[in-house]
C-alpha cells in the first residue's frame, strides 16, 4: 500500500489509484485516511486548468465521451461532469 500513498503524494487521484491498482476507489480512500490523509472535498478537490478545461470542452463537442476525458485526464465522472456543465 506504501505505493497508493507515494503515487498520492505526486498528485495521482484516488479514481486514478484505483485504476492503476486495480482496487476499489473506498481501498484507496481508507489507505489514504489510514496514513493521515485528509480526503474531503474541500481539501482536495479535483479540477483541470482553464486550458484543461477549455480542451476538454472542445474534445467533447467534437465527439469525445466523458469516459474518455475521464481517462485522459485522470478524474472522476463528476468532475468531467463539472468542467463541461454550460458556464453561467
């Protein structure tokens, strides 16, 4: 588990942990709470970069699929969800 924690520290989300470990997302959270890490929404909250998000934004209106913005950059559905709800 020495690894979820170090790949946590260099910036990994726990939906990308727990891909790459084949494990569910709760394993990574409760390895992580274990070692002392604060995981609330507040405290690390996934998001992309203006131009992150400006790509992402482009990508999907010419065909990509949310699972594949989840996948490229390495975040929840909620946070693709997020990013490419219409701005206000």
């Amino acid at each position: 588990m020495r690894l979820i924690i170090d790949d946590y520290e260099a910036g990994a989300s726990t939906y990308e942990l727990a891909k790459r470990y084949n494990v569910r997302r709760n394993t990574v959270r409760d390895t992580l709470r274990r070692a002392g890490f604060d995981l609330t929404a507040k405290s690390k909250r996934a998001t992309l970069s203006e131009e992150q998000t400006a790509e992402a934004r482009r990508l999907f209106a010419s065909g990509a699929t949310r699972r594949e913005l989840m996948e490229m950059y390495g975040v929840s559905e909620s946070t693709i969800r997020r990013v490419l709800r219409p701005r206000r």
